[in-house]
C-alpha cells in the first residue's frame, strides 16, 4: 500500500476496526446486556459505548495532532497547518460525541427515556450541574467547543502550545468516569486512567498524523518527521503499558480471571498493544533509515503497509478499551457497606500505627511523580553518556545531587509520607519541606538546562526539538518574570499562608487532582528560589550576592514565623478532615497538628541554612575569580593599571605640593 492510498484508507481502517471490536466486546462480555432495573433501553446501552469510542479517537486525533505538530514539524509550513487543521477537526467531531455522550450518560444513570416536558428537562440540569459524572461531561463538551475554534484560529508556536496545554488538560475529566470514580484505590485508578488516556491520545493521534501529512511532505522531510514521532511513540508506548497495568491491578485484576469474558476482552487489548509495540520497534530500527531517495520504492510500500497494520491495531486496542469502558470488572472494587471515618474521607482503610519501621517499608506509589522521576533520571544519564562518548566532561556531583533529588522526590511522593499525609498533618508537613526546600536544592544544583544545552542535538531545519523548546522556556518573557528573584521570593513565602489559610489546603485533601497540584507547585516554587539564588543554569538576572544573603534571611523569618503561627493555633484546621479521621493511634489531632508547626519552624530551616552556606561560599569563590582575572590582567599589562594608578597619585601629590609652595 502506498502512502497517498493509506491517507484515505488508514482513518478508516481505524475506525472499522475500532468499531468491530467494540461490538464484539459488548456482546461477548455483557456490557450491554439489559438492565434489571431502570434499564435505559437498546439505543443507550449500545449507543453510550459507541459515543464513548468516537471522543477517545476524535480526542486522539485533536492531542495527537497538536503535540507531534509542536514536536516534528516546522510552523508556516504546509505540514503544520495541515496538523491543525486535522486537530481542529477532530476537536469539532469531539465536541459534538461529548455532548452525545453526556446526553445517553444521563439517560444510562436516570433509567428514563428522553421526553419534551419541565421534568425531564430539570432532572438533566440538575444531574449535569450537581453530580460529578455529569459535570465531568459537560466540562469537556465545553472544552471541546472553546479547543474547536482555538484549533482554527491559532498558526504559531506558542498559541499551538497554549492549545495543546488546554487540549490535554481537557482529557482529565474523562480519567473521573466510569469505574475508577467507584473504585476502594480512587486516587490511583484515576491517575493510572488519566495518564493511560493522555499517552495513548499521543501515540494515536500522531500516528493518524503520519498519514495526513506524507503528501505534503518530501520523502526527506518524511523520514526526519518519522523518526521524531517514533521518540514520542516510545515514551508513549511505555506509559500506556506501565498505566494500563496498575489500573489493572488497582481494580483487582489477576491473572486467574483473564479467562472470564472481561479478561479475554482484556487480553485481545493486551496482545493489540504488544503487536502495537512490535511493529513500531521493528519500522524503527529497520524501515524509517531506508525510506531516503525519491519515489515509492519496496522499502517505503513495506513501511506504510506497516503503518495501515498498525493503524489496525490501534483500532482493535481502542475498541477493547472502550468495550471494557462499559463491561463490569469480574472483582468487587467498590468500598465496603460499613464504611470507617477514614474510608469515608480518603477512599482507603486508616493504615497501621507510624512507627519508625513504617518510614522504610511503608509505600503507595504516585505513577504520575514515578514516570517523572523515571524519565527525569533516564534523560539526564543519556545526556551525561552522550556528552562523554563525544569527549566532553560533566561533573559527577552534580549526577549525583540530581539523582539524589529525584530519589527524595519518588520517596515523598510514593513512599511513608504519601501514605500517612492525609491522616498526619505533621507527616503532610515534613513532605512539604521536603518538596519545597531539599529536593530542589538537589535539583537546581544538578543544572538540567545546561546539560539539555550540551547534549540535546542542535536541530537546523526550523523545527523545535527538546533543546529548542528548553532554550525558549528559559528566555521567554514569562520565565523572566517566574525567575526573578523577587517574584520567586514571595511565590515562596506566599504561597504558604496562600494555601494553608484558604480552601485550597481543603482541595488537596478531597481531591486528587488538587493533590497533584500541591506537590507540583510547590516543587516548582522551591525551584525557581533556589534557582535564582545558587542555581548554574541561565536565568535573565540575578541579584547580587549580598542581596542574595538578605532575601534569604527575609525568607527565613517569614518562614519561621509561619511555623510559629501554626504552632500558636487553638483551633485544629480542616478540622472536619483531621479531626474526623478516627484515628486511635499517636497523638491527637491538635497535638500532631502543634508538631507539623514545629517541623515548618524548626527542621524546615535546615534546607534554607545549607541554601544560605552555599550562597555563602559562591560569594568567596567569585571574589576569588575576580581577583584571579584581575591577577591575570596585571600579568598579561606588566601591571599597568596599577602603575597608571600611582603615578596618578604622584601627580595629584606633585601638585598639591606645588599649590602649598605657591601659598607660602
């Protein structure tokens, strides 16, 4: 099959297939079989899943579209707007299946047929504006329309990224439905599910992507723009795996019930993503290096009949995927009838006492801040490796204090401190030191920026690789303002009695996504101060050092007396949360309360000593660097300066002399 053909063929190869397994899926494992009760009839039961599928591709191809754009293609050109245009498309065809969606969603949960009266029309209202299901509904219905026309409007680079940002985050909601909102491991179902959409949204959408633009693209341009999309594939193609695995095993799946109609569905998803990950390894390393020269030779037919069997795939994966959407798991996941305080709050059972043991055994991984650290430790050793392949050196300490800081960062995230923070305000505080002050001092001293400078290949054909991308970050008139030290100073400070003394504290408690926001926020707040303080990679200013040492002492205080005022509380905060937990175990709320006050005033300002020492000694290494150049200078000129200077003063002496000689 030759690539003008697949341009046609290839979408609907997707879909056929897509759809196909889809029915299949539902048949054979019962997902849309009657209901005892409120059955909502035959048109909702197979339309809702039909609808479901038709956002996920038409999401795909909107998010696909718009990342691989930004990633592998040149704004301007033919191929970019050709990328926009296909996102725009898909953003209308996902606007208009959400809303269908939304629509059979409230039909599936009310059990009722549609009608033209005031009560069915007050019952649809209330259930998108008051329940969760129906606000995640109507919130992406809204996104999409808003994506819609951003898509048509936008030609350049950083509005596409501004889309492409909107584009994603729209995908959140959608991680909120079906099982995970039910399940007992909610927060883990959800992130698994949210990251498990996005990536596959990724790798799909840009593989349509591939087909879309070959016309408009020279059989040279083509191979560059194949091999940037298959780096994307392969992140891609991991997280989907890695995801799709812990929401398995957050729902209770084993390898015994993978014979029950729900397993085999599940089975049929598993070998398509493993056919999927074949054949993009296999047209990797063997196919996309012999596609140069010009014309259609057997190399490049080989590889687009490839790319229609992965397209194939993709539909069979994205059926299965949609088809178990709407299937019951064969496991009970939901929580218990008699539910304690703490199941109540968090989802998830009060865990044992907190003993010393339990800060070294105790964990409850993160899979967002997972494959962050995973990736961020990868990336920065690659980029080490390849800077010592070419001769170049790096200093090992500062691989070792990056790899330190992500090490902190996978143990806050994933270890004692995220499973006891939502009962322990003291343990919620030791992690929020630790985000916020000790792992970005490793971070920030690791310089990833200039490292991504070193070692990330330079591209010369007007695209914008990682390195690109870096570099306009770092002089974008945004990051001069995030980066200086006086915003970055009080983004720091503030933003702790910003969070703690507002509804935002309460958010991070009840919702996971305020959750990750948190830690997010917090680590990029602790690393653009540190940064502007110690950091060696390049920001638009700098104060100078003395100034340093006085922003930093400012800092200590405000810091110390925020611990101060938690401490001097006699009301307990969030009380209806810490309070309510049922916790018959360590000190009372209040009192532990006292202690997270204690660890923000006390233990918090360890980081910021070390933060102060090290201002401290980058202040006498530059006045020795200083005094070194001038040393230099007086070598190189035989120090003339110096003479020039006490001639100078010889003949201000001379005179002064000869005006005292002429007054007598």
């Amino acid at each position: 099959m030759n690539s003008r053909a697949l341009r046609f063929a290839g979408p609907a190869i997707l879909v056929v297939a897509a759809v196909a397994v889809l029915l299949w899926g539902l048949a054979f494992a019962g997902g849309a079989e009657p209901l005892r009760l409120g059955d909502p009839g035959p048109v909702v039961r197979w339309g809702l899943p039909v609808a479901k599928l038709t956002v996920n591709l038409s999401a795909a191809i909107m998010v696909g579209s718009l990342v691989v754009a930004l990633y592998a293609l040149r704004a301007g050109t033919r191929a970019f707007d050709a990328a926009l245009d296909a996102a725009s498309i898909g953003a209308a065809v996902f606007t208009v299946s959400a809303g269908v969606t939304g629509f059979f969603t409230v039909l599936n949960a009310l059990g009722s047929t549609p009608s033209a009266d005031a009560q069915f029309g007050q019952q649809l209202g209330r259930f998108l504006i008051e329940q969760d299901l129906g606000r995640a509904w109507l919130l992406t219905t809204v996104a999409g329309a808003v994506l819609t026309v951003l898509t048509f409007a936008v030609r350049t680079w950083t509005p596409t990224l501004l889309v492409a940002i909107l584009a994603i985050a729209s995908l959140v909601p959608m991680a909120t439905q079906g099982h995970s909102g039910d399940d007992a491991n909610h927060s883990a179902a959800v992130m698994a599910l949210a990251l498990h959409i996005i990536a596959a949204a990724v790798w799909l959408g840009g593989l349509v992507l591939m087909v879309i633009v070959r016309p408009v693209l020279t059989r040279g341009e083509m191979t560059d723009v194949l091999r940037r999309y298959s780096s994307l594939a392969l992140v891609a193609f991991v997280v989907v795996a890695v995801s799709g695995t812990a929401r398995a095993v957050a729902g209770g799946i084993t390898l015994e019930l993978l014979t029950s109609p729900y397993g085999i569905v599940l089975v049929v998803k598993i070998v398509a993503l493993v056919a999927l990950g074949v054949l993009g390894a296999w047209y990797r390393t063997r196919l996309i290096g012999r596609m140069g020269g010009s014309g259609e030779d057997a190399a490049s037919r080989r590889f687009w009949s490839l790319i229609g069997l992965e397209l194939a795939f993709m539909g069979i994966a994205s059926g299965a995927a949609a088809a178990l959407a709407r299937t019951p798991p064969p496991v009970d996941t939901s929580l218990p009838s008699a539910l304690t305080p703490a199941q109540i709050l968090t989802g998830a059972p009060l865990p044992p006492e907190f003993t010393i043991e339990r800060w070294f055994t105790a964990w409850d991984i993160d899979l967002l801040w997972a494959f962050a650290v995973a990736f961020g430790a990868f990336f920065y050793v690659a980029g080490v490796i390849r800077l010592h392949r070419r001769g170049d050196t790096w200093p090992i300490y500062r691989t070792v204090l990056w790899l330190t800081g992500l090490a902190l960062l996978l143990w806050v995230t994933g270890g004692p401190i995220n499973v006891y923070q939502d009962y322990l305000f003291s343990v919620h505080m030791v992690g929020h030191m630790l985000l916020s002050m000790a792992i970005p001092l490793c971070l920030v001293s690791g310089a990833p920026v200039t490292l991504a400078a070193r070692a990330i290949r330079k591209r010369d054909d007007g695209t914008r690789g990682g390195r690109e991308w870096i570099l306009w970050a770092v002089h974008s008139p945004f990051s001069r303002v995030v980066t200086h030290p006086l915003f970055a100073a009080a983004m720091f400070i503030g933003s702790l009695w910003v969070f703690y003394y507002t509804d935002l504290f309460r958010w991070s408690l009840y919702d996971h996504i305020g959750h990750e926001w948190m830690v997010a926020h917090f680590l990029i707040a602790g690393y653009l101060f540190t940064l502007s303080l110690v950091g060696a990679d390049p920001v638009p200013y700098r104060y100078p050092y003395p100034f340093r040492l006085v922003t930093l002492i400012a800092v200590m205080a405000m810091h110390a007396f925020f611990g101060i005022a938690i401490m001097m509380q006699s009301g307990l905060m969030v009380a209806e949360w810490f309070g309510a937990m049922g916790r018959t175990w360590g000190q009372t709320p209040l009192e532990d309360q006292y202690a997270g006050g204690g660890v923000a005033w006390s233990v918090g300002e360890i980081p910021t000593l070390i933060l102060a020492l090290v201002v401290a000694i980058q202040w006498s290494r530059s006045d020795e660097r200083m005094q070194k150049r001038r040393d230099r200078q007086a070598d190189r000129t035989g120090e003339a300066e110096l003479n020039e200077y006490n001639e100078r003063l010889a003949q201000l002496a001379e005179r002064d002399a000869r005006r005292e000689r002429a007054g007598r």
